[in-house]
C-alpha cells in the first residue's frame, strides 16, 4: 500500500452539514497524496448518514459508539494514519484547493521544519471577514523556545491551520486527553522544547469559522490550560511569570469583548495585583453590559456592510468557494 504524504486527522461530533462541507474540501484539494481519517465521536443527529455518503478510497471512517473528545480522537487518528505529515481539520472548517499542495512544496523546500501552520480567511456573521493574521506580520521561524506557543503573542496559529511531521509524536507524545480547550497549545509548546522547527505560509490556505458555539469562548478555562502548557514549556521562572501576566490580559480582553466585564475586572485584579488599575482594560471592565451590547452589533453591522458590499477579490473569489462547498458542491 502507498503511504501518502499528508494524514487529514478530522474529529467531529454533531456537524451533519459542516462536516460534509469539511470532507469535499479535502476531496477537492489539488493534490491527489493524501488520506483522511475522520473519527466521529458519537454523534447523536445526521453525521453518520451525512457523511456515509462518501466513498472515496483514500477517506477513513472511525465510527466512537461514546463521545471522548476532539483530543481522544485527534490521538485516535494519528496513531491509525499512514502519512509522513499529519495536517489538522476541525470539522466547522474547510481547507480550499490548494492548501496541501502548498504545504507539500513548502515542506520541499525547508526539510528541516517539522511544524507548519497558514493563514487563512475568517469566515463570521456568514461571510469572510478578514484574515486570520496580517500577512505582514512579524513572525517566528526555525526552532523557537516551547512558550512562543502560549498566548498570541508570538505564533498566531489555530490547530485546524496546522501540519505536523508524523515522527514529530512519537518523540513528544501526544494530545492530552485530561484538558478540554488547550491541549494543542501545550502539546505544541512540548514539541518546540523539544527543538521542533516552525515554517509558516503567510498565503490564507483555509477557512477559519467563528461561531457562537466554540468551546474556546470559555475563556476562564483559557487562562488555565494557557497555564498548563506554560509549565511545560521549558520557560524560565521569569519568563513564566512575565508571560502569565501578558496572557491574563490577552484573556481579560477576550472576556470584556464578550460582555463579561466582571470577569475580566477579577482576572487583572488577581493577576496584575495593584498593576490592574493602570491598565484601561480595568476601567473599561466597569462599563454596562447594556451599553456595551449595542455597541458590539453596530461594530457587525459595519463589518457584514464592509465584507460584503467592499470585500476584495481574493474575498470574493474564496467565497464563491466557500458557498459552493457548503452547498453540496465541489470547490
């Protein structure tokens, strides 16, 4: 049997209609090396019937009669696969045609990295809304030290944009199944410790959904499994405090957006200590939810009317996409 190079690990749980979306966008890729595992961690509506549908050859079903979680089954997947590179999808997500091609010819001309990530469109209030990261941005590159993966201060990646060398497991080990929203982070941050090298791709390669039911909107739980996989990353007890403190307001600032003033105001406070009153986060945090909240869907407003009327080509070209993939069409 010919080992392809690309794995596709795709956990799913309930996304009759994603899901699918998820499956054509690898089957359109313009890369024909590659197999997708797709585990479903028993799901209770039309996931199963929706995605039966499919028989490709290079597409692996992993049918869990009980849920165990997007880690367990990520785990699950990449111990069952045959490819050289592991490449993640979250199943609300899509790649578009060419992302492992251009992944594949990345990884040619860099054999020395092992960990890869992309950019990629952001897909919100039903169309695309930006970029994942500003392409001109600063980032690291090579081997970088295990807390650059804590936090958005230095490597601003999201699993479903990330590719990893297979062998890259078995020297680190793999997801851990006790955490709940960061277990990627702290694997990631092990992995770098241990001396994996990063290349990125600056060229949007996917489609980043944001939605109202993601569990990273638990945002109390962030901070701790931010902490979690800072302790395992190798950091000095000065850069461990320094970056606690910077991720406590990178996550107070997640909380405030989300209307939960109180609790962003009482993770300062506790983290920053008597430094909390000089940050305008605090102060900010006494604001009404009331009049925050009409503030928020006039900022929506404003981005649909932007995003839709003013979107750039590139925009609407991955749109068109998009739309076509979520409709039942190939890309």
């Amino acid at each position: 049997m010919t080992t392809p190079r690309f794995s596709v690990v795709m956990p799913t749980f309930d996304r009759a209609v994603s899901a699918a979306a998820a499956v054509r966008s690898v089957l359109a890729q313009t890369s024909a090396d590659w197999e997708c595992l797709v585990v479903d961690d028993g799901s209770t509506d039309g996931t199963r019937a929706a995605l039966s549908g499919f028989t490709d050859p290079r597409l692996r079903f992993f049918w869990n009669e009980k849920n165990r979680g997007q880690h367990a089954c990520r785990n699950q997947a990449i111990r069952a696969a045959r490819g050289e590179w592991i490449a993640f999808l979250d199943s609300d997500d899509l790649f578009l045609p060419r992302r492992l091609e251009a992944l594949g010819a990345a990884i040619s001309s860099r054999p020395s990295a092992g960990f890869w990530f992309t950019n990629a469109f952001v897909h919100r209030w039903g169309r695309l809304t930006g970029l994942l990261f500003d392409p001109a941005r600063e980032i690291p590159e090579g081997r970088v030290p295990g807390w650059y993966a804590v936090g958005d201060k230095w490597l601003p990646y999201v699993t479903t944009m990330v590719c990893v060398r297979r062998s890259a497991f078995e020297t680190t080990g793999f997801f851990r199944e006790d955490l709940r929203i960061l277990e990627d982070t702290e694997l990631y941050a092990r992995m770098f410790k241990d001396g994996l090298e990063v290349g990125v791709l600056r060229e949007p390669l996917a489609v980043r959904f944001i939605h109202e039911g993601q569990i990273t909107r638990d945002h109390e739980r962030d901070f701790l499994e931010s902490m979690e996989a800072l302790r395992g990353s190798g950091a000095p007890a000065e850069v461990a405090a320094a970056r606690r403190r910077e991720v406590a307001r990178e996550v107070a600032g997640y909380l405030w957006k989300s209307l939960k003033g109180r609790a962003a105001r009482s993770l300062l406070e506790r983290e920053l200590g008597a430094d909390a009153r000089r940050t305008r986060l605090w102060w900010a945090s006494f604001l009404p939810p009331a009049l925050l909240a009409p503030a928020r869907l006039g900022r929506q407003a404003l981005e649909r009317l932007r995003w839709g009327l003013f979107a750039p080509a590139e925009f609407r070209a991955a749109r068109a996409v998009v739309d076509r993939l979520l409709a039942g069409g190939g890309a």
